[in-house]
C-alpha cells in the first residue's frame, strides 16, 4: 500500500467519525473504566461478588490502573473538545472571510449567494460588514433589506434593482455607484458620498 493510499484510508476514517464523536468515546471508556476498577477494588456486595473471577493478576491490573486510565481518557477527551471548539470558530471566522469577499465580485451570481449565505448566519446585520470595500461590486438584485453597511465603500458598484430597505448606508461611499431602481425604502444615508451614483428610476 503506497503513502497516497494510506492518506485516502485517513481521509476516509475522518470524515466518517468526528473528533467529537472520538472525545465521547473516550468518555464513555473513562467512565467504564472508572466503574470497573472501582467495583473491583471496594464493592464486597453478594451483586459485585456474582461477578466472574478474573485472577489475581486481571485484578491488580485494574485496580492499580483504572483510576489514571480514567484521568487520562478523560483528559484527552478535554483536550479534543477544546482543539475542535477552536477549530471550528477559526473554520467559521475564514468562511465568513470568503464570504464577504465573494460579496465583493463582479460576478452577480457568487455576489448573490454570498449575500444569501451572509444572511442565512446573520452576518448582514451583525456589523460584519462595517467599513468592508465592495467598490466594483456586482449586487444587482440583491436582498440587502435590513443589512448594516456603516462605512462601507460601495465605489462603482452595481446596485441596480437590489433591496436596501432599511439597510445602513450611513457614512457608506457610493460614488459612481449604480442606483437605478433601488429599492432604498427607509434607507439610512445619512453622511453618505454620493457623488456621480447613477439613481434615476425607469418607468
């Protein structure tokens, strides 16, 4: 089996079991572990004494181990939570990363499921977007109603039919920007630059 393989068989075992799912799994063998040796080394009842002899050397075993395989099993367990907590949040703050850069393309249709998947995670309106540069962006027909745009620098971008009902536009950049049939119902502009946007209506 070459190294390629054996990279694919890892990929593989990855992707079917997670790292939570391992961290579980290590809890569920501390705690048996734990309930084991303890029962073998204090539990004198007639229930625990019903159970099948394993020798003297089984015995000692479990009773001189159980309790650091248990701090250890639990221990390891702690320890993947964390890393895959941290994990995700980084794998996240980089998703949204890109997403607000492909916000920010001159092709319309990555322009516009990047807007759906900043809405679906609530990054339109968190302030995510503050200050963000977008100039050249291709937004038309985009669903921005309700978005926070503080600051941000729409220069020349195509806004053209988009919804930016209730969306915050103060102290946004628009110069040259396309304004043709927006829908700026409410919209906030206050301290905005709107030098040379085109914002005519067609009838």
């Amino acid at each position: 089996m070459d190294v390629s393989q054996k990279k694919t068989e890892r990929q593989t075992l990855l992707d079917v079991v997670t790292p939570s799912q391992i961290a579980w799994g290590l809890v569920f063998i501390g705690g048996l572990a734990f309930i084991v040796g303890t029962m073998n080394k204090y539990c004198y009842t007639q229930w625990c004494m019903s159970f099948p002899y394993l020798g003297e050397v089984l015995n000692g075993l479990i009773g001189d181990f159980y309790a650091n395989m248990t701090v250890d099993c639990f221990s390891i367990a702690f320890a993947i939570f964390v890393i895959d907590q941290i994990n995700e949040r980084r794998e996240r703050r980089e998703f949204k990363a890109q997403l607000i850069r492909d916000m920010g393309n001159t092709d319309n249709g990555i322009a516009l499921r990047a807007v759906a998947n900043l809405r679906e995670n609530g990054w339109l309106t968190d302030g995510s977007l503050r200050s963000v540069i977008f100039g050249r962006a291709n937004l038309r027909y985009a669903y921005l109603a309700d978005a926070d745009l503080t600051g941000a620098d729409l220069s020349g971008a195509n806004l053209e039919k988009a919804d930016l009902t209730k969306t915050n536009l103060s102290n946004a950049r628009l110069y040259k920007a396309n304004l043709r049939n927006t829908d700026l119902t409410e919209t906030c502009l206050d301290g905005a630059y709107l030098g040379k946007a085109l914002t005519f209506r067609q009838c």
